[in-house]
C-alpha cells in the first residue's frame, strides 16, 4: 500500500506548507528529465489488453514535468508525454531520485471545460457519483482510496509545480480523488483518477484519467 494511504491516511494526501520550486534534474528518477524519451516495454501493451481500459503508447518524449511536494520530502512527480493524453506518475518516498514508491502510467479519458462554479458543483459536489465509494466506469467498478466516509467524500486539494519543455514554469490547482481496482495481473492495479483542475489565469476543467501500475523493468529512457 502506497505512503498516499498508509502514511497519510484515507483523507487523501496533505501538502506541505510552504510551496516549494519545482524539482531539479538531480532529483528526478530513471535520469529523467523534460526532452527524455520514455520507452514502455514492448509486452507491456499485450499484457493489457483485455485487463485494462489503459493502451500503452509508443515510446515519447517527456514534454513537462510537474511535482507536487508533501512533508517529510515526500512528493508526487509527473511526466507528461508530447502525446498529451499521457503522462507517468511518480509516488516518491523521500527526496532523493532513487526513493521510488509507486509507478503508475495514466492515460486521459476525458478533460471537460468548467464554465461555472455551479457547473462543478453539479459534476463534483455532493449530489455528484465522483466522491461516492465506489465508481463504476465502463462495466468496471472501482473502490475509492481518498476518504473513509460512507457516502460522498470531498476532493482533496493539491499544488503542482509544473515546468514545460520551453523552460515555463506555473502552478495549477488541483482538487483531486483516487480511485482503483485490482487486476489478475501480478502486482498491478488499475487506477480512475478525477481531478479539476484551475491554472494561472482561472481557467477550471474536469480531467479523468485511468491509469495501471507500472514496474521499473517496464521503462527505459533515453
């Protein structure tokens, strides 16, 4: 069980305090970096099919990296792929490049433009199915990770430092829940992460993602 649950709870991840400058090269795994090439394992995308909704993409450059720091040097990092409609999360146990907890390749499903606060209100406040304990996606049902009420639970808030490959850097303003379901594959589970989203200059939308757990042997970089 990943440091998200076991550590800080089923609330869902707390950040730290004081918001921090986005991650250096020295401190990111694998040697990535933004322009790296991210190759997944050939087999990988054959082991999937039929398991999972998520397809695996062919090898692509990393066009931003973004972190979201906690207390204790824990942090979330980011890769985004040129293909926009992927990135590769990081759960960092600690500060260093070699404190890897968790991989997992998300792939988005869908990202919705928010016009009002009262239309995310209606997508994600408590009449809404995002926050419920368990979601159903596609005939597959998923057990919510953030939060330990019975009913509907609220999004957690989170800060992500992002920086692109033309050296930007800008925060967006995450609230975010968690959900997943086991797989018959060893050691890998399936990932419905719904997070709205608010940039620099206020513009709010709904993302869903699905991701799978990934293991070290199934990424190469260059």
């Amino acid at each position: 069980m990943s440091w998200l649950k076991r550590v800080l709870g089923f609330g869902g991840p707390k950040p730290a305090g004081k918001i921090k400058s986005p991650a250096r090269a020295a401190e990111l795994p694998l040697g990535l970096s933004r322009t790296r090439m991210i190759s997944l394992d050939r087999n990988l995308k054959q082991l999937l099919i039929g398991e999972s909704a998520v397809v695996v993409p062919d090898d692509e450059k990393v066009w931003a990296v973004g972190t979201v720091y906690f207390d204790q040097g824990k942090r979330i990092l980011r890769f985004y792929l040129e293909n926009k409609g992927y990135y590769v999360l990081f759960v960092m146990d600690g500060p260093g490049p070699d404190d890897i907890e968790d991989i997992i390749l998300f792939e988005y499903s869908e990202v919705k433009t928010v016009a009002s606060r009262a239309e995310l209100r209606h997508l994600v406040g408590p009449g809404s199915k995002i926050g419920v304990p368990y979601y159903e996606l596609d005939d597959a049902e998923y057990t919510r990770q953030w939060g330990d009420e019975d009913g509907h639970t609220e999004m957690t808030p989170m800060t992500e430092q992002v920086v692109d490959a033309e050296e930007k850097s800008y925060s967006v303003r995450h609230h975010s829940i968690l959900y997943a379901r086991d797989l018959k594959l060893t050691n890998r589970r399936e990932y419905l992460f719904f997070s709205a989203e608010e940039n620099e200059e206020g513009c709010v939308s709904l993302s869903t993602a699905i991701g799978v757990t990934l293991k070290i042997t199934d990424i190469a970089v260059a």
